[in-house]
C-alpha cells in the first residue's frame, strides 16, 4: 500500500523558515520522481518544486527560486522542502507527491501559514 506522510509545517512569521518532510513507503521510492505541490484558498494547486529519481535533478516555481530548497533521502524514502525566507504568499496547504510515467501518488497535505 502506497502512502506518502508529510510533516513540518505550522505557523511561521514573515522571514522565518520551515522543513517539511514527507515519508514514502509502498513503492521503489529511488526510481520516482518527488513534486512538493501547494494549494492556498481559492487557488488551483501549483507545482513547487520537484526532483527526479536517481540523478536528483531540480526544479522550482519562479515564486520560489533562492528560498526553497528540495531534496530526498533515498535511503529513508523521504524528500524534503526547505523553505526559508517565508512571505505571506506562501500560506497554503503543501502537498507531497510521487510520480513515474503515468502513475501519481499524493500526500494528505500539511498546512503551513506565515503570518505575524
């Protein structure tokens, strides 16, 4: 059974940081993709950022270039968003997400509001 469980997020003040963490388990973590997709109300859900299997090659959100970080662990199956330098436009609920070709799975989300 897949799962993914994400971690980490909370109530930060402007300018502060955060890492969230999500934890895989039910699949070949190593040979999957790993997005980190956020959702704030109203809004359609964007791609934050991403980082392929074996190579760890990256992708961010022109929103997020020089704040946020990600990376995994293939050897805890876990990939991680850090993210520094918060504004309020990042409030949103953060979603983990493992893909491959046409398969997807998605984390239940973790809430991460910056606010004073």
């Amino acid at each position: 059974q897949v799962q993914l469980v994400e971690s980490g997020g909370g109530l930060v003040q402007p300018g502060g940081s955060l890492r969230l963490s999500c934890a895989a388990s039910g699949f070949t973590f190593s040979t999957y993709a790993m997005n980190w997709y956020r959702q704030a109300p109203g809004k359609e859900r964007e791609l934050v950022a991403g980082i392929s299997g074996f190579r760890s090659s990256t992708n961010y959100a022109d929103s997020v270039k020089g704040r946020f970080t990600i990376s995994r662990d293939n050897a805890k199956n876990t990939v991680y968003l850090q993210m520094n330098s918060l504004k309020p436009e990042d409030t949103a609920v953060y979603y983990c997400q493992a893909r491959r070709g046409s398969a997807a799975y998605w984390g239940q989300g973790t809430q991460v509001t910056v606010s004073l």
